[in-house]
C-alpha cells in the first residue's frame, strides 16, 4: 500500500512578513518555520471494489450472463433447450477465459427493459445482449461497455407488395418497435428530422415486435439491421419481405458490465481483444495446439500463455487467452458459426472485418 508525503513550507514565514509589512514589526520577531507533515494512505483498490465480481464469480463456480433469448443468431434458445448464438459464445469465451471451461455460464434471458436494472443490481455479472452503445448509457447508467463485437444500424422491414420504397414512403404508416431500446429513439428521431408523420406501435419484446408485425398490425417494423435479417427467417414467407436500404443509425454492439470494478472491465475487454488477435494471428480452435507446441514467435508465445505472465495481470491463469480460442474460438469462428454463410443469414462481415481486411476489429497488442 502506497503513501504520499506532502510538505507545507514557509506559510508561517510569508504570514509574518505579511503581518510586519502591515503593521511597521520589525521582521526579526517572526517565528521560526516549522515544516508540517501530512502523511495519507492511499486505499487503492479495496474502496473501488476492484477484484469483487471475479471473486464473487470465482466462488460462486459460474458466470451470470445476461442475453437475449428471442433473437436467432444472436441470442436464442434451440429445440434442445439450449442458448445458442453470436452473444452468447461470447459469454462462453468468458467463462473459458476465467474456468478453463466454456460451459460454466448461467444464461439469464432479459428483455431490452429489463436488461439494465439487472446489470445494476447484480443481477447478472455482465450483459452481453445486442447492445448499442451510446453516450447517455456510458454516463448515467453506472455502466461500462467493451469493445464493440458487432457493428451494426437501424433498417426498416415491409411487405414486399406494400409499395414501400425509401423512408418518405412511410407517411402515415404504423411502424412496430421495441420500447426501452434506441430504436424507438432513433425511428423518431430520424422521422422528425424528415417531416414523416407515423403511429408506433410499441412492445416490450421482440416475439410480440415481430409478431404483430407479422399479423398485420403494423404496416413496417423497425430494429438494427442485423435483428431483421435474423427475424426475417423466422417468418411463414421470408420472401415477402424486404429490408430498405436506408440505414437510420449508427448501432455498435458489445458487452457491458458494472462501473467500479476495474479489474473485471478488463477481463471482458480483453476477452473480446483475444477473438480479434487470435483472427489477425491466425490462431483459431483447430490450429491451436499444434501453433502452441511450435511456435517460437513471442508475441504468440504471449497470447497463448507461454510466455510473459499475461494471464497474471488480470487475475487469470496464463493460458485464458489459449482456452478462448480452443473451447470457444476466434472471432471468424464465432461469426461464421452463428451469422456466416452456411447459417440461414448469410451475413456479410462488412464492417465486422479485421482491420486487416479493411474492417473496424482492431485489437491492441498483448505485451
């Protein structure tokens, strides 16, 4: 535990020699200095509660991971009961990071509405559900976001045969949205600033966003682009409908966990930075032990734990970055497996590309 040592020197004499110039005293009657010491004991970490939640998670033997469980892709749950999708691997990469076993999540399905007083109270220990980041969550929530894992803007789905076109077609229409979210925000934004008048038609969840949309209630329906390509498969005729090609709003996707914890902040960053490196160093589940027993490289003797102490730093063993990417995988993996072109979406990586590729997956370096 540190300490800081801090000097006040010469206040007594200036005040004398104030004094005597005020009052014509001769300066040799001034006092003699004293130094005074003023010794504080930094607390450090314990008053930030930094450490809490990994050793809550720790001692507890699982992560709480808050998802989504109505969007395929994403965050769904299969015929066998099982969570599947883009977000959810990623709490399984937390978990491999910090057990050495993926499976050791207990997802916890949210509502948009629900999913920040959960986050918030400790409900959950991250939330890692189609997020969009923005300036009044990162501030007035209480709440941090990692990385963004999926870059992402707002589109508009209609029927194919309602003669919708662009934006302005829209005059008049019922528009279905999820309430709670920044699409609600964004769709009125976007409407005002064009002089379009239109009736939401809110919901709390994305079943009853769709299918009211689906029975006709509503004459389009509105989410981030990705939600709809996903939603689209889910409909009787996914042919009779189409998503425009206007795009509302920026929407970055990423995790977000509690403000106060430093030590766990860094855990899920770099959880999502190890998908990335292991992509750009071309590490991935398949390659992986046999690049560990051979590679001299010290940047990839790091990543993987060989080297460096890596792991040590953020209160994990050595090999958490080596268990991500053997148990769960890199981040083409995870992408291809939920969202690539042998899923039914078919996603395009887009601006989900390596920077490599010309993408916006930048990780900083592990060293």
């Amino acid at each position: 535990m540190s300490k800081r040592v801090f000097y006040i020197l010469g206040l007594l004499l200036i005040l004398g020699a104030l004094l005597a110039a005020c009052g014509g005293q001769n300066s040799s009657n001034a006092q003699p200095v004293k130094t005074v010491v003023v010794t504080v004991e930094a607390k450090g970490n314990a008053a930030s509660g930094q450490g809490a939640t990994l050793k809550a998670v720790k001692d507890r033997g699982y992560l709480v991971c808050g998802v989504n469980a109505q969007l395929p892709g994403f965050g769904y749950v299969d015929k066998e009961g099982n969570y599947k999708g883009f977000d959810v691997d990623y709490c399984h990469a937390v978990a491999a990071a910090i057990f050495g076993d993926p499976s050791k999540v207990e997802f916890r399905p949210l509502t948009a509405k629900e999913r920040f007083t959960a986050l918030q109270t400790g409900e959950i220990d991250v939330l890692i559900r189609n997020t969009t980041w923005t300036l009044t969550r990162d501030t007035e929530l209480g709440t941090n976001f990692a990385p963004t894992t999926f870059y992402d803007g707002q589109g508009i789905m209609v029927r194919k045969d309602s003669g919708i076109k662009k934006l302005e077609d829209l005059d008049g229409a019922k528009i279905c949205v999820a309430t709670g979210t920044t699409t609600e925000l964004n769709l009125a934004d976007q409407m005002s600033a064009r002089g379009i008048k239109y009736t939401p038609v809110v919901f709390e969840t994305a079943d009853q966003v769709f299918g009211a949309y689906e029975e006709g209630r509503c004459d389009a329906v509105t989410s981030d682009k990705s939600a709809l390509v996903s939603r689209r498969v889910t409909l009787k005729n996914p042919a009779n409908h189409i998503i425009l090609d206007a795009t509302l709003s920026k929407e970055p996707l990423g995790p977000l966990v509690r403000q106060g914890d430093d030590q766990w902040f860094d855990i899920i960053k770099w959880v999502v930075f190890a998908t990335f490196t292991g992509e750009e160093m071309g590490i991935n589940s398949k390659n992986v032990d046999k690049i560990k027993a051979e590679t001299k490289d010290p940047n990839v003797r790091k990543f993987l734990g060989l080297e460096g102490e890596m792991g040590q730093k953020l209160g994990l063993s050595d090999d958490w970055a080596y268990n991500i990417i053997k148990y769960v995988g890199n981040y083409a993996e995870i992408y291809d497996r939920n969202l690539g072109p042998n899923t039914p979406f078919n996603l395009p990586r887009g601006l989900n590309a390596s920077w490599k590729d010309g993408g916006l997956l930048y990780a900083p370096p592990i060293r």
